[in-house]
C-alpha cells in the first residue's frame, strides 16, 4: 500500500481527514526532477558538462519547487500537470 493511502487511511481512524493532494504534487515533481536527472547524465556521458549542469540545476528546481507555496498555489488555481505524471 503506497504511503499516501496509509496517510488517509490513518487519518480515517483519527476521524482527522487527510488529502493527497500534496503527496500527489510532491510525486510530480520528483518525477521531473529524476527526468531531468537522468538528461543530465546523458548529456555528461556526451561531455557536454555546461548543459548538463544546467539540466541538474533545473533538476534541483523542481525539488525546491515542492517546498515553494506560491508554486503549489498556482498548480492548484491551473490545475496544471508534471510531465512526470
């Protein structure tokens, strides 16, 4: 059972309901970040060290983004998806 659905589920027996939501953003963007992860490796495979940085920092973008409250706003206001997904 993933760790979301024990989340709701705990929160079922504490009659304290629990959303998703979060785990479901937090999800999409690892995702992109493991994307752009693993285009980073290739590029460095290629020695194209300059653009692989770059795509490791995108990368990193991603992940901070999760943490980011302006950006979880404006997911939730477009209903915008990760290409992760």
């Amino acid at each position: 059972m993933p760790i979301e659905n024990r989340s709701v589920g705990k929160g079922k027996k504490e009659a304290k309901p629990r959303s998703t939501q979060e785990w479901e953003e937090a999800l999409c963007f690892a995702g992109d970040a493991l994307e752009k992860s693993r285009a980073a490796e290739t590029m460095r495979r290629d020695h194209l060290p300059n653009e692989a940085n770059t795509t490791v920092q995108e990368a990193m973008d991603f992940l901070k983004s999760r943490y980011d409250p302006s950006t979880l706003i404006y997911i939730a206001s477009t209903g915008l998806k990760s290409n992760a997904a």
